[in-house]
C-alpha cells in the first residue's frame, strides 16, 4: 500500500531543500513531478523539477480529470497527475508531494489518509532572508511572496504535523520520524494484527 505524503510551505521555507535530502536518505520514497505552466527557473530540469506544458495543455488535461489536484499560484497553474500516485502503487512506492495550501486541501478531500505536513521558517525575517538569498525574485516579487506567506500560515491546523525548519539536519531528522512513525502504523494495522489474531483463533476480517 502506498502512503502519500504532502509537504507544502511558504515559498522560501526550504521545503525543495529538505524534501531533497529527504529523498536521497530514503529509497521507498518517491517524489510527484507537477506539472506547471510556469517558465524553467535556473537550473531546474524539465522531467526532474517540474513538467512545463502550456496554458491550453494544463486546461484540458484538467478538463479531462488528469490531475488529483490543481492549483493557480502567483498567476501560474500547478497539478499532480494521477500517473504518479498510479505508478507509486505498482511499484510498491510511498509518494511525497510538494504542494502548496490549496492543493493539499484538494488531495486531502481525494485522499483522506494522505499525510500533511506544513514546514515554517522561524520568523518573518528569517523567511525573507531566504527569499532574498535565492537571488530569483525581484522586490515587488518578493513582498508579495511575503504577504502570501501570512495568509498560508493561518492554515496551519489543516495539517496533520508543522515542522519549524530552524536546522536542516534537525528538520530532515524530525521528516524521516514523522515518515517511519507513519508506515510503522500502517504496517501494524495491516500486516502485523491479522496474523497475530489468527494465531488465538480469532477472524481478523472485521478490522479491514
């Protein structure tokens, strides 16, 4: 069974970075490839970071129910398509997500036991320290990114865990807990009970 994972934060948190050195640690996880009309960044690799596909082509694979969620963000549309879920579950993979507030909103409604995780930067100063050391938004980018910021943060309690991204180490650390805790609940619930109850006798089948 394939437990999805979503991430999302506030542009500048250092989500991309610790969903990065998350993946390097651990092989059972994959990371969802959205699909953006948004113009390559950088040194950001099409395939890798994202799927650039025209206006015209995100609307209509969203007409034809392609995507588990979509989103416009900073005048740009973002989706996650089905395939990567689908190709999760036939490789026997977890799949992680990075998805902003109102994508994990619509996920979280398709898929209620995907888990949620909202990563913060310790302060505003901090978070625009950040922005600004990325060197790829201008000014009046950069305080609307600000302002946004704000408006995601009061959606705090739709998740399941927050994460104050203070260390890298740190917060890589406390990510790989949250996902051990959540596959060893589910490998108990259904691996471990059925045998266990089967072996006093008893049928396990009510509990699945």
């Amino acid at each position: 069974m394939t437990t999805v994972f979503i991430i999302s934060a506030p542009s500048g948190s250092g989500k991309s970075t610790l969903v990065a050195s998350l993946l390097a640690k651990d092989p059972n996880l994959r990371f969802s490839v959205s699909y953006t009309t948004r113009a390559i960044r950088g040194n950001e690799k099409p395939g890798e970071d994202y799927v650039y596909i025209s206006p015209q082509e995100f609307k209509e694979r969203a007409q034809r129910g392609e995507f588990l969620e979509h989103a416009e963000v900073f005048g740009n549309c973002y989706g996650t398509h089905r395939s990567a879920l689908e190709q999760a579950e036939t490789d026997g993979m977890d799949l992680i997500l990075d998805i902003d507030v109102q994508g994990a909103r619509q996920l979280k409604e398709r898929i209620p036991e995907a888990v949620s995780i909202f990563v913060l930067a310790p302060s505003r100063e901090i978070l625009e320290q950040r922005l600004r050391a990325r060197s790829e938004d201008s000014e009046e980018v950069i305080e609307r990114r600000l302002r946004d910021a704000a408006e995601e943060i009061r959606n705090y309690t739709q998740y399941d865990y927050v994460l104050v991204n203070r260390r890298l180490e740190e917060s890589v650390n406390t990510l790989t807990a949250i996902i051990k805790a959540e596959r060893v609940r589910r490998i108990r619930m259904e691996d471990q009970i059925k045998p266990i109850l089967r072996s006093f006798g008893q049928d396990s089948s009510w509990l699945f």
